[in-house]
C-alpha cells in the first residue's frame, strides 16, 4: 500500500508521520531525503552549487539552507530550478527505500510538496493534514519565530488548502487535542490496512 502523506506547513504532518511509524508504516520523509540528496560531497550539491553559485555553501563546505530559502521563497523561477535538481533525486531515493520495505508494509511517503509536484495520483491513498490558515500562521509564530509576514509567503509558496484538500482520500483535521489526533490516525491507519 503506497500512501502520499501531506499538508501545509505548520499542519502537524511531521507529527502525524510519527504517529503512523508508531503504528508500524514505514514511513518515507521527502524532507529528509531532499537535505540527504544535497549532502556536502553529493552530486547533487555539485549541481545546486553549479546553478545558484558558491555563496549557497557554508564555510565547512554544505548547503546553506537559509541562503538559499532566501533566494528561492521569493522567486518563483530560482525555487522551480531547485526543484528540478532535488525532487528527481528524492524520488529516486525514496524508491529505493519502499523497495526494501515488505510486501505487506504500509509504506507512506512524507512529502510537503505533494500537491505542488503533481503526484497525488502515483499513490493508493493520500493523507492530507489540514488546519486553517491563521492556525499555520500562528503556529510559525509561535514555535518557530517567524515574523507573520514570513509565515503569510511560506504559505503562498505552497498549494492552496482547497488544492490539498481535493486531493485527499482521507482528511487529518489538526486542530484539536494530541489524543483526538491520534484517535484519529489510527482509524485512518486501520482503513489502510484493511
């Protein structure tokens, strides 16, 4: 069972993701794969380097994520030449991890970008995790100290939530307590299995 697990940023997927690995999915993190793909010594650092410059290196040599945040948030075209050097190389690698799970293994690929990159229809079932928008803006504030004006352009980068919605064989709403959230992922674990 191939499932695509998304949601905005500050939806709680991450915790959701957890939650269905505690339940026994493997579970696939894109984010994870895209710092792994442009590790220092990668190819795919040698690309990113190559299109972006050297100023996106830290001095012991790896990417400068904010450096490149910087470059890439703000401009529609610099973000797409990103994309196009990582996604291929994070899907790659995130095959090769659900080849090596069982046959019988619920396998559920964490990926922010799920709706953006068109691949809702590669997968048997896809998790959205929804909270409203001020809930995500408020959450950025809060727990990671972004200014609201950060949280606001971090959010238009992404789908729109009625785009990730229409996506979603089964829809997380995040907005409750951790227990209701949880109740809530095993039913959807269970539907999976079954």
């Amino acid at each position: 069972m191939r499932v695509g697990l998304t949601g905005g940023i500050a939806s709680g997927k991450s915790t959701v993701a957890g939650m269905l690995a505690e339940l026994g999915a493997v579970v696939i993190d894109a984010d994870r794969l895209a710092r792994e793909v442009v590790a220092a010594g990668t190819p795919g650092l040698d690309r990113v380097v190559e299109v972006f410059g050297p100023e996106v290196l830290t001095p012991a040599g790896e990417m400068d994520r904010a450096a490149v945040g910087a470059l890439v948030f703000a401009d529609t075209a610099r973000r797409r030449e990103l994309e196009a050097i990582i996604h291929p190389l994070v899907r790659e690698r995130g095959a090769e991890l659900e080849r090596a799970a069982g046959p019988d293994a619920v396998v559920v690929h964490d990926i922010p970008l799920l709706v953006e990159t068109g691949q809702a229809a590669a997968f048997d079932a896809v998790i959205v995790v929804d909270v409203p928008t001020d809930v995500q803006i408020e959450r950025m504030v809060r727990d990671r100290d972004w200014s609201a004006d950060d949280a606001r352009a971090r959010i238009a980068a992404q789908a729109s939530r009625e785009e990730r919605r229409a996506a979603a064989t089964y829809l997380i709403e995040n907005t409750g307590t951790r227990a209701e959230l949880r109740s809530r992922v095993v039913e959807v674990f269970d539907r999976l299995r079954s």
